[in-house]
C-alpha cells in the first residue's frame, strides 16, 4: 500500500535535547526543537543555550563542566511553547542511561495533563547517533508522516547506526557523570586515548563504554574509525555519516577523516561540523566524534 500523506495538524514538531549533535543548518531548515541542560561550573550555572560564554568560565574557574537535565518545570514550559502551533510533539532525547532527560521529558510532558499530544522517545545513545535518529524523524515529518509512521523507523535507524568518539584529555569525561564506565585512569597512565562508544547489549546497553580501540593519539583514532566503519560497511554500501569536532585541530581531523572515507566508500553522505557545547562540556575541545548508519536514508 502507498504512503498516504497525514493531515497537517497530525505531523509531528521534532525535538531533541542539546546533546544531539547535527549541523545547525538541519536544525534549522527542519525548525527541530532543541530541549537545553544546564551545564555547571562549580557553583555556576548556565543552560546550554548560553554555553557561548563556556570557555571563558572553564578558564576563569580552571574547574571540568558537568551537565544535568533541565527541570521538570523548565520542561513544561518548552513544551508548552513548541506545542503552540497545535501539532503533536515527538521529542526524541539522549539516553536514559546516561541523563534523568527522558524522566524529566515524560514528567513534563504528562503534566500538561492531555493539553498536547506528546510522544518522548528514549534513543539509547546520544550525539551524532541521536543525530541520525533525530534528522530521520524530520525528514520523516516534512514529507508528512505520523509519530506511528516515525517510530519504525527511528527503530531501523538506531539497529543500523554506530557511535565512536575519542577524546585528547580524558578528565572531560572522569569528571562528568557517566565515567564509571570507561577506565579513565588506566589510560591515563599509559597514554591511551580510547575509543568510545554506546553499547547496545546487556545491562551496558545505552551506557559509554571503552571500544577494544586503543589509540595513542587523535590522529589514530582516525584509522580506528575507518577500521570500525569497514567492519560493518563494504566499499558500494551506502553510508551515512555525521562527523563532530571541538576545535581547529579536531576540526581539520574531522576533514581529513572525510576525505579518507569519501575515497573508500563510494556512496557515502558526510557531514563534518562543530559539536554541540553541551558535548564538548563532556568531552572536551580536542575531541572527535563519528556517527554513522548503512543504507540509504529510510525515507
């Protein structure tokens, strides 16, 4: 049976949260609805709407950022806004393993009490692979489907889709809340930069855990991502990918791994782009990320 087109009012407003990493020019042209955190400093506080100004508190305080969730009464009230239009809301956030963003989204969300339609969608992972999720969602809306349309294929997306990231100082990320899961210390000590991931099995799945990847230095982890990718990519395989940096040095990284990609896989999509504060309070400014899915865009 053909696609049919939902009425306007049953296509859904797409959020995320702040964690998700996508070029601005996508958060724009799909108007995507970003739900900010708030990023502390020690005893200060910004959202990451405001994170312009977070280099200059990391080093007025010489102190690591951590991030939390916005509050429940934040919540509401962007929830209110973005549902003024009457549509439905899909807002699709970071995993619940790694941040209280999706309890706080569904608190929010039921006390508007039937006000709006709401629909809060735990994506198991976060940065560009909740990127991939989010922008397959948009597309999805633009071209008129439903949440129950979107929801299969936010599924497909997240089966197909892989996040490795690497990092140049680790303390980023020992002094975040998600940390038990990597051995910080361990390469530290030996001077390791591993690859990071978001597992999808066991009691680990939706949490960062450390790849079998074990760089020395950001520019190795460039043939750990190639690697990585090449393991589940053959060369004609359509491949999407969604390429993050922090800084000039990440950033000409993130273009040499784009060049080295586009020259192996014949029909592959790249993106490279600044990552989102909210990440970069997590990670650090020398820090690369690699999002990627195979098959073409499912819709």
């Amino acid at each position: 049976m053909a696609f049919q087109h939902a009425h306007a009012d049953q296509v859904p407003v797409i959020m995320t949260d702040a964690t998700c990493d996508l070029p601005p020019e996508h958060i724009k042209t799909y108007a995507i609805g970003v739900i900010p955190h708030y990023i502390h400093i020690n005893d200060r506080m910004i959202t990451s709407d405001a994170a312009a100004v977070l280099p200059e508190l990391v080093e007025k305080h010489n102190a690591y950022p951590t991030i939390s969730a916005l509050s429940i009464t934040h919540m509401r009230s962007v929830f209110q806004q973005a549902s003024a239009s009457g549509r439905p809301i899909l807002a699709i956030v970071l995993s619940s393993k790694m941040s209280r963003t999706f309890e706080h989204a569904q608190a929010a969300a039921r006390g508007l009490n039937g006000s709006a339609t709401i629909a809060i969608v735990d994506s198991k992972t976060t940065a560009g692979e909740l990127g991939l999720q989010v922008l397959t969602a948009a597309r999805a809306a633009q071209e008129g489907y439903t949440i129950a349309d979107i929801l299969p294929l936010l599924r497909k997306t997240y089966i197909n889709s892989t996040l490795l990231f690497c990092q140049d100082d680790l303390a980023f990320l020992e002094h975040s809340d998600r940390t038990s899961l990597v051995s910080y210390r361990v390469a530290q000590t030996l001077g390791l930069k591993p690859i990071i991931t978001v597992s999808k099995h066991g009691d680990s799945a939706g949490m960062y855990v450390a790849s079998n990847e074990r760089p020395r230095s950001l520019r190795e982890a460039l043939d750990s991502f190639e690697r990585g990718i090449a393991h589940v990519a053959n060369p004609r395989d359509p491949l999407r990918v969604l390429i993050a940096y922090g800084d000039p040095t990440s950033a000409a990284l993130a273009d040499m791994l784009s060049a080295r990609l586009l020259k192996r896989f014949e029909h592959a999509e790249i993106e490279t782009f600044l990552a989102s504060p909210t990440n970069l309070a997590t990670t650090g400014p020398r820090t690369v990320s690699v999002a990627f899915a195979t098959g073409n865009w499912p819709v």
